[in-house]
C-alpha cells in the first residue's frame, strides 16, 4: 500500500473513531435541572424516563441568544447498558 492510499483510508478511519469516542463521553444525568452550564455545541444525556424503553434523551446546547444558550431536546437511542 502507498503512503498516499494509507493517508487516504487513515483519515475516515479517525473520523469514525472520534464519533464514536464522542458519544461515549457524553456526560449522563439523571434530571435536566442538574445540567451546570450547557455550552454552544455540547450535548448532554437526560435520563430522567421521559422517552420510550430503550431511548435516553439528548439536550443539544444549539443555538446562541442574548439570553444564553438555547437547549434542544430529542429522544435518542440508548448505547451501552443503563448505569446507576
């Protein structure tokens, strides 16, 4: 393989490692009023019961306005098994 080909296929390879690296150091809480401070960008996994079995639900810190960070939520699937 050529250093050139290699460069090529190193690179999806990372990017695929750093989305999944990503998702499993999500910060977990068990209440929305726990979350500190959300930054623009950030997300947070809510698991407080309120979506279906077998989905945990994302605050996505979207959008800025003058009063602060604007919170997205949406019902996720859940990865890995439920910690206490």
């Amino acid at each position: 393989m050529t250093t050139k080909a290699a460069r090529c296929l190193a690179l999806p390879a990372g990017l695929a490692l750093w989305l999944v690296a990503t998702a499993a150091f999500a910060q977990t809480f068990s209440r929305e009023q726990d979350i500190p401070d959300l930054r623009l960008g950030q997300r947070v996994m809510v698991d407080d019961g309120s979506c279906p079995a077998g989905q945990v639900k994302e605050v996505l810190g979207s959008q800025m306005t003058t009063s602060g960070v604007l919170r997205t939520r949406k019902c996720v699937q859940r990865l890995g098994t439920k910690k206490r």
